[in-house]
C-alpha cells in the first residue's frame, strides 16, 4: 500500500506516552519489537521484550496485539507466549483476545509459488524458502545478488495466479489474499477490549502502513521505527531499543494505580 502523505519530513516527533483516552497498541514484530536478523529463526525470545510485553497487557487491560508478517507459531516462539491477541502472515492469520483463530483457505496457488520458490533456491545458494501455509517467502539476505532474479519470479507468479505480492525486508512473500495488517488492527478494534480505544500502530516496513493507515481512519496514528520515508505515521522512534524503551514508559504511565 502506498502512504497517501506529502513531503518527507527529516524526523519525526516521539510519540506520547499517554493519551487522554484509552491507548491501544498494535505492533509489528521484526524491526520494531526484535532486530532484523540474518534468518528467519535466527530471531530468539528476549527476557526484556517477554516483560515489555506482560507489563503492557496489564497496564492497558489487554488491549495489546502483535501484528507481523510472522506466522502465529513465530509470533508466540519469538514473544514467549506474551501476547494473547495477534495477528500473523500479514492479517491473514488472526486470535482474538479469546484464543479463537481465523484463517482463509490457502489459494491452491501456493503450492506452486514454493514450488517455482525451491527450484529457485536450488539454483541460488543463500536463498531461503519459507512456507507459511497461506503463503510463500523467498529470502535473499544472504544472497543479495539475487534480488532481481527474485522479484522477476515473484511478480510473474503474482501476475499469473490469484496470489499477492507482499515485498519486505530483503524477502518477497507471496500470499493468499484478502487481508492486510489495516484489516487486522481494523478487526481488532472492533472487539472487545480494543472497542473505543484510540489505535496506535508501530511499524518498520511498507507492509505496515496500511495498518498505520487503518489507525488514522479510526482515530489514532501510526509510529514509523527506524529510518524517516514518505509514510502515513504521525510519529517516529529510532530503533528497537528505542521502542522498548517507549513501550516500558506506556507500560508505568498506563498501570492501574
């Protein structure tokens, strides 16, 4: 989704610690609650994020969702159980605060993007496949020679199947579609206990800023982390030290007293 904004700004202001009405958080994972890392799975559980993570859900009452491309086994091997409301595979994969989970049928079309993916990966040391069930990745950090190549395949099978064309960190994903992180903060805010809440949504990648987007059409803003580009958020942190420090000043601002 392209940002619909104006100019570039330099920087963006911090976001508040507090809100004159109820705050609810939604955050992506990877470059916001955890590095970037070499590999998929090379991204670990943190002591400080797991407690980030409990002390938000008890100061803001639940209304705390992780939103990432990760699928919901990831979101939960990566956040240690800490978050109950999540929503993986870029709003494809969807638990409610009540643990129940929605998810599409996968596209038949997915099989044959990890087919054409692995073919690829064979013929390109240092490129990864992942298979999230209603979707392909193709992951190229370790082959950064190949990102042409890549691209080309991935947007002739988005051209020639139902599929949708997801490009992200130095990884192109291909997926069922019907769904995106603005359709997930967009259900959440809909159920209790998101429901009247003000939306704020961190985010690192373009695939975050329909869920910025999403927060801005229902009264809220997104936060930008890491470096300032055309984006729909209001706000900017630095980088992942920098969100868990914000997110621990929410955390003390937001605790029942």
């Amino acid at each position: 989704m392209s940002p619909d904004t104006g100019t570039i700004a330099e920087t963006l202001s911090a976001p508040p610690t507090s809100l004159a009405q109820p705050m609810a958080l939604f955050l992506d994972l990877d470059g916001v609650l955890a590095p970037i890392a070499p590999s998929p799975d090379a991204v670990l559980a943190d002591p400080r994020r797991t407690a980030v993570l409990t002390a938000l859900d008890h100061a803001l009452q639940g209304r705390v969702a992780i939103v990432s491309g990760r699928t919901l086994v990831e979101i939960d091997r990566i956040a240690d159980g800490a978050a109950m409301s999540a929503a993986g595979v870029h709003g494809l994969e969807r638990r409610d605060r009540d643990g129940e989970v929605s998810r599409p049928q996968a596209s038949p079309a997915v099989a044959e993007a990890l087919a054409a993916f692995q073919d690829f990966a064979r013929d390109h040391p240092g490129v990864l496949v992942e298979d999230k069930t209603v979707a392909a990745g193709l992951h190229y950090r370790h082959a950064p020679a190949s990102e042409a190549k890549a691209r080309l395949l991935a947007e002739r099978l988005a051209h020639d199947t139902d599929l949708h064309l997801q490009p992200g960190h130095m990884v192109l994903e291909l997926k069922t579609p019907g769904a995106d992180k603005g359709s997930a903060v967009t259900a959440f805010m809909a159920e209790a206990p998101f429901k009247g809440a003000v939306p704020v949504m961190l985010g690192d990648d373009l695939t975050d800023e329909a869920g910025f987007l999403a927060a801005r059409a229902l009264g809220g803003f997104g936060v930008l982390v890491g470096p300032t580009r055309r984006t729909a958020a209001r706000h900017g942190l630095a980088d992942v030290e920098a969100v868990l420090d914000w997110l621990e000043a929410v955390a003390a601002k937001g605790a029942p007293r």
